[in-house]
C-alpha cells in the first residue's frame, strides 16, 4: 500500500483558515530517556528550555482493517474502517551542561550534548469506505506540542500531535 505524508502548516494568528477535519486523530506519545553520560555526576543539566528540533516524520507501516459499523457512545459515526498507523518521529534535542566540581567555580566548564531521538507511535484514524482500488492513502500531520522535563540521570519527551487522513 502506498502513501504520502505532508505536514500542516497554519497562520495561528488567523483562526479563519482552520478547516474542519473530518479524519483525523489526536494522539501523544512519549519516552524516558536514559542520560549514558560516564561523567554524568561531575556535570548537571542546567534548568533552562532546551532546544528542540523536529526534523523527519517517518511511518513504518500502515494497514486498514475492518472493525463494527455504527455510532460510538460520543456520537462518532463509525464507517467499518480503521487506518492503524506506525512511525517514528525523529528529533534532535540539546542539552546544556555545567560542571558541577568545586575545584572548578571560577572558570566554570560547559558544554553542548545532542541526543538523536527516535520518537515511535502508533495510533489509528476511523476512515471512511475504502476501495482497495485506490493505491494511494493521502496523510497530513500537525506537530501541536513538545515538551521536555529534565532531571539529572533522564530525559522525559513528549509529543503531542494531529494526524488527518485526506479524501
């Protein structure tokens, strides 16, 4: 099964070009990640907004099945078909480290690390009939939120994002 992936882009300033999404999910996902730092207890993370940069959106896999048809208890019309969707994000965030010795308060060391992460998913969008004759699956996504909590031994990642599904 083929498919294409774009991503959204929006003016947030102007809420009139928000188009109603008919297909579409709202999922997060998240990962703690383990700092792998030997000198870890030399240095300490400083407590500041650490960057981040999103720069692919890579899916794995994707499959329609067959599931019940009808109206879900929130009103939702369920048509018989779900597209279930696996992928990776793919980020990179930096972190700023201080050392930590106190042999070392006049000239204190810092330095830059930057981790490489593959962030997977997996989520599902209700679609509407599908023909198997149709080839290619048409998908957009919306990166809403990311958000990072620090401590000194790991990195909490959390990603919040839109993934609609184009007629």
């Amino acid at each position: 099964m083929d498919y294409s992936i774009g991503e959204m882009t929006y003016n947030i300033s102007c809420f009139g070009e928000l188009h109603p999404l008919k297909y579409f999910k709202q999922f997060t996902t998240y990962q703690n990640i383990q700092l792998s730092n030997k000198k870890s207890k030399d240095y300490r993370i400083e407590y500041t907004t650490p960057s981040i940069e999103i720069y692919s959106l890579k899916l794995c896999d994707t499959k329609i099945v067959d599931t019940v048809k009808g109206t879900s208890l929130e009103g939702q019309h369920l048509s018989g078909k779900n597209l279930i969707i696996l992928g990776n994000i793919n980020m990179s965030l930096i972190l700023k480290y201080e050392n930590n010795k106190k042999k070392c308060k006049r000239n204190k060391h810092k330095k830059n690390k930057v981790l490489n992460i593959m962030l997977p998913f997996s989520t599902f969008i209700v679609i509407p009939n599908y023909d198997s004759n149709d080839e290619r699956i048409n998908l957009r996504y919306f990166v809403e939120d990311v958000s990072v909590k620090l401590n000194q031994s790991k990195v909490f990642v959390s990603v919040t994002m839109l993934m609609q599904y184009l007629e």
